[in-house]
C-alpha cells in the first residue's frame, strides 16, 4: 500500500510533536487543560484544538510582497550556530528555522514585511518556554515509561492509518523523519504533560462554596434553554397609534385582571376576551425554552411561581395578563449537571490563571541569554 495518502496526516502529528519537544510550547499548555462544557446547560463546549506539525517542504518562491522564509538548515550558505542557552541547554538557529518552516507551512501564512524578527522572537519564545517545561520534569526526576510512549505512537499510528508498524515506518521514512526522533518528540509530551499535571493541575481545587456563589450570581445564565409553558390574554390597541385605544385597552384588561384575581378560570377568560389567535386554545403559548421571547416579557413571566397571573402588563402589541403553568429548574438532575459545569468552568479559570503564574516563575529563575 502506498504511503501518500497518510502523508499530510502524518505531517500535521510531526508538527504536533516537534513543536511540544523543542517548538511551540502553547501546545502544552492547551493540551494539558482538561475539557469543559459551556456555561449554559444547552450549550456545548467550545475549544478548538491546536495546530499541529508539518514536516517542511524546501523553500518556494513566494510574492514580493512577502519576504521569503528562513532558510532550512541544509541550505550550503547557512552555518548553524546557538541562539540562545536556557540554563544548560541551547537552542539552535536551524532548530528556529525547522519550526518557522513548519509554522509557515501549516499555517500557509506568508510574513510581511517586517513582520518576521517579531514572528521569530515570538516562535524562540515558545522554544525557550519547552525546553524550560522539560527541565523542570528532569529536575523532579520524572519519568516516563516506554509502555506510555508506546500509547502515544499508538495514537499517532491510527490518526495516518497506518495498520502495521512496518507501514508506519514507510510513512515516517517518507516523510524525510525517523522512528528515534518521532519517539524522542512523543516521550517529551508525555513529560511535558506530567509536569502540568503536577505543578499546575493537581494544585487546584474548586470549593462546593465558590460553585454555589457562581450559580446565585449566574443563574440567569445557566437557565438558558430550560423550558416552561404560559399563557396570555391579550388587550390591543385599536387603532394602535390613538393614545384613547390604549386607555380603553387598559381598561379592558383591569376588569379581567380584577375577575382573574377573583379565581375565575383563566382558560376561559382567554377565550371571551383575548384578542389574540391563541385566545381560542386559552391563551396557551405552548413550551417556551428560555430566551425565545423578548426579554421584558420573558422576565414578566418568569417572575411568576407556577399558577400565577401577572397584572396587565403593557407591550408593543397591547396590554397582557400572563400566566405561568409551569417551568423547570435548576433542581436534581438539572442542578448537578449545572453544578459540574460550573465546576469544570472554574477548573478551568484557575488552571489557565495558575498555569501562567507557574511559567511565569520558573522563566523568572532561569538563566536565558538570547543570541538571536
């Protein structure tokens, strides 16, 4: 079987994890966060996926407009040399090179005209934020078994539908790449992840007080989408520009509003004086999701406990009487499947904010000299 229909495939997972062994290390901090819904109930979650790595083909002629990318490390007028040392390592020029070359390629960017030292510096910056995640997994002697690495590469062997590891090895070769350095870039991920995990992740903790304070503060939020069924009597204007038409309308509607109070049955007072089409079904609005109506007469009726009638209140259309029949809420089932939401949002929150503090620091004591 032919390798080339997994090629490009392969090319997005060999940019993936090169970026995570020696390039971009946003991909670490992305893959580390764990996934979480959004904050309405109906909603689902939303995180888009990082890019991911592309073996670089030699060097096109692009536009004028666009100066050309770096050149590869192979090209006979470059002399590679050290463009910055983070501690005791050091990251070379063709390593920026390959990672600019594979950024550009997966992104199908093309630099402007200076643009390209901010773009270099930003995709060094990422290099030097990698290599000082993978320090600290080798300074607290964090291992990774080959069974672990094993799991990676088997992932990465499904993802180009390779069936054999012989076939995956075609792919690999094919793409100008070997196993040892797919392995060494996969055996860093897994690093990368367990150092997360341990400075960053499991120092965080959501209190039952601090979900209760989210859920009083955004209930109105986390309702959304939850059902309910109303009904109206409708009073319009008639013509609805004459001042007296509303007077009259108001009119009308307080001597329902008054038998309505009076407990007559609010069927069939839509029926004889609802001036509305769903006067003849009692006024019935049918099972409304929260947010369909507007939002002054949403808040009219759900401000009610089921059973209850509104005083007439005054619309674009005229003047209504709304009774609520019934509505959920955020109670059992409902309730804590809310709560886990707000739980993952705030996981969510405090891991991104103590993720950045941590970075923050071992950046702080590390000692950088920048060559580039």
């Amino acid at each position: 079987m032919s390798p080339r229909p997994s090629l490009r495939r392969l090319s997005v997972l060999l940019l993936f994890l090169s970026f995570l062994s020696g390039g971009c290390g946003w991909f670490s901090r992305s893959k580390a966060a764990p996934p979480g819904p959004a904050l309405s109930t109906s909603e689902a979650a939303r995180d888009a996926e990082p890019r991911h790595r592309r073996t670089p083909t030699p060097p096109q002629p692009v536009a004028a407009s666009a100066p050309a990318p770096l050149p590869r490390r192979d090209a006979p007028d470059v002399l590679d040399r050290v463009i910055a040392v983070v501690n005791n390592d050091v990251i070379t020029l063709s390593e920026l090179q390959d990672t600019l070359a594979f950024y550009l390629s997966e992104t199908k960017e093309a630099v402007k005209t200076g643009e390209e030292g901010a773009l270099k510096q930003r995709l060094l910056d990422r290099m030097i934020e990698n290599r000082l995640q993978l320090q600290e997994a080798s300074r607290d002697q964090i291992i990774v078994e080959d069974a672990e690495v094993d799991e990676q590469l088997a992932e990465v062997r499904k993802r180009v539908n390779a069936r054999t590891p012989e076939e995956f090895e075609q792919i690999v070769k094919a793409q100008g790449a070997t196993l040892e350095g797919i392995r060494k870039r996969a055996r860093d991920q897994v690093l990368i992840q367990k150092v997360i995990r341990r400075k960053v992740a499991f120092r965080i903790s959501v209190t039952e007080q601090e979900i209760e304070q989210y859920l009083v503060e955004n209930r109105e939020k986390l309702e959304t989408g939850l059902s309910y069924q109303a009904r109206h009597i409708l009073f319009a204007p008639t013509p609805p520009g004459s001042e007296a038409a509303w007077d009259a309308a108001r009119g009308r509607a307080e001597e329902v509003w008054a038998s309505v109070r009076a407990g007559e049955d609010f069927v069939e007072l839509a029926k004889r004086h609802s001036e509305d089409p769903t006067g003849k079904d009692g006024g019935d609005l049918g099972v409304l999701k929260q947010g369909e109506l507007t939002p002054e007469v949403e808040r009219q009726i759900l401000r009610l406990r089921p059973g209850e009638a509104s005083a007439p209140f005054r619309s674009r259309l005229g003047f209504h009487i709304f009774k609520l029949e019934w509505r959920e809420g955020l109670t059992g089932e409902t309730l804590a499947q809310a709560k886990q939401q707000i739980r993952d949002i705030l996981f969510r929150q405090k891991y991104a904010a103590r993720l950045e503090a941590w970075l923050a620091e071992i950046r702080k004591r590390a000692i950088i000299d920048i060559r580039l």
